[in-house]
C-alpha cells in the first residue's frame, strides 16, 4: 500500500470537514485527535476555567471551529479567532464569532494592543517551543496583558512531541508539538516576560493565567 503525503494545514482542513484523522507518534502509533469537543459547543467547564477568565479583548490563538471566539463574543467580550486552518475560519464564522486564517508568528490584527490572549485546547504547544510561543503572544498583548493558557496536568513538566498527521492513506511530514504541566508553566512564562497570576483546575482540565512581568 502507497502512502502520499499531505500537508498538516490540509490535512486539518479535511479533519474538520469531517475526515478521520489520526495523530501518529514517532514510532507510528495512532492516537485519536480531540475533534469531538473542539467542533461541539461551549460546555461548562469551557465557561468556569477558560472564557470567565478572559477579559477585555481577546485574541483566540489557534481557534479551530470558534467555539470559544463565538463563547466569548455571546458572553459581550470582543474576540477575534486565528488559525491556519481554512476550514477551521469558515465553521468559526459559521458560528458567529469573528476569525481569520492566520499563524500566530505572522503579523496580526491590533499586534501590542490585545487585552488577553487565549490559548486552549493544547495549544500552548503550537511550533514545539512554548517559550517562544509566549515571547510571540507577549508582543502580542498590551502592556500588562494577560494570557489564559490551558495546562496538561502537574508531573507534565515540558514534553517535546514529533508528530504525523494521518488522513486516510495520506500522511503528513513529522512537525513539532509540546505539551506543559502546571508544575512547569512558572519557568515557562517567567523565560518570556511572564508572571503566574493564578492557576485553577476544573472537570480534569488545567489553567494557569499570566501576566506581562512590569520589569520587561
């Protein structure tokens, strides 16, 4: 059997169009991707850990189907949702929240201005390095801007991933992912001007919000 290869943002875009789609691991073993829940609704633990903790303008990094964008936009707060996925953009503005297909290294709408930044779902691991994920996000925000990051669970630590992405017979090139543990996102944020405000845990899910270090 042929395997063709595919590239990660289409093969998201098929994901979230329906295809199944696997996460493949460096040795070649599947693990099924959290699309149920990122293409449901609100949910309350989406409500109490993450979208309460959001405030002022909200920029949703890596927002898939918008659930949290169109979340924060019924709750009265300004959100804009980003990612690189097409499909992902046209299902968020489906929903009503307001979103653009856009990476987060590229130049984005009101950059420095930003009240908060979200980043859920994992996607702190967004390019493998969360260090300069954070650095990005932090010239991202205003001065004294907050993020609400979700956090994998403590004994985490930083863990580097090498994933696939598996679409049928098609497989995309090995990119880079990471995961965080609340016992290690401190060092994390204080490595891109960071300060840890507060951490909760709600349902088995993990936040910790940050806020810009006034001495960078």
């Amino acid at each position: 059997m042929t395997t063709d290869v595919i590239d990660p943002v289409q093969a998201m875009d098929a994901a979230f169009a329906g295809r199944s789609c696997q996460l493949v691991d460096h040795a070649g073993n599947p693990r099924p991707m959290a699309l149920r829940r990122w293409t449901g609704a609100v949910d309350a633990t989406d409500r109490s850990l993450l979208l309460q903790r959001c405030r002022g303008r909200t920029i949703d990094v890596g927002c898939g189907p918008g659930r949290l964008a169109a979340g924060l936009a019924t709750l009265g707060v300004p959100a804009l949702g980003i990612d690189v996925s097409l499909e992902a953009v046209r299902q968020a503005r489906l929903r009503g929240a307001l979103a653009i297909r856009r990476d987060v290294f590229a130049p984005v709408p009101g950059e420095g201005r930003w009240d908060c930044a979200l980043l859920a779902d994992g996607n702190i691991g967004i390019g493998g390095r969360p260090e300069r994920l954070l650095g990005r996000v932090h010239r991202i925000v205003r001065p004294g801007g907050r993020v609400v990051v979700e956090l994998d669970a403590e004994g985490t630590d930083v863990v580097h991933h090498r994933w696939r992405l598996r679409v049928g017979r098609r497989v995309t090139p090995a990119f880079d992912w990471a995961a965080v543990g609340l016992d290690a996102i401190e060092r994390v944020a204080d490595a891109a001007g960071f300060v840890v405000e507060d951490r909760a845990t709600t349902g088995g899910r993990h936040v910790a919000v940050l806020r810009q270090a006034a001495h960078w």
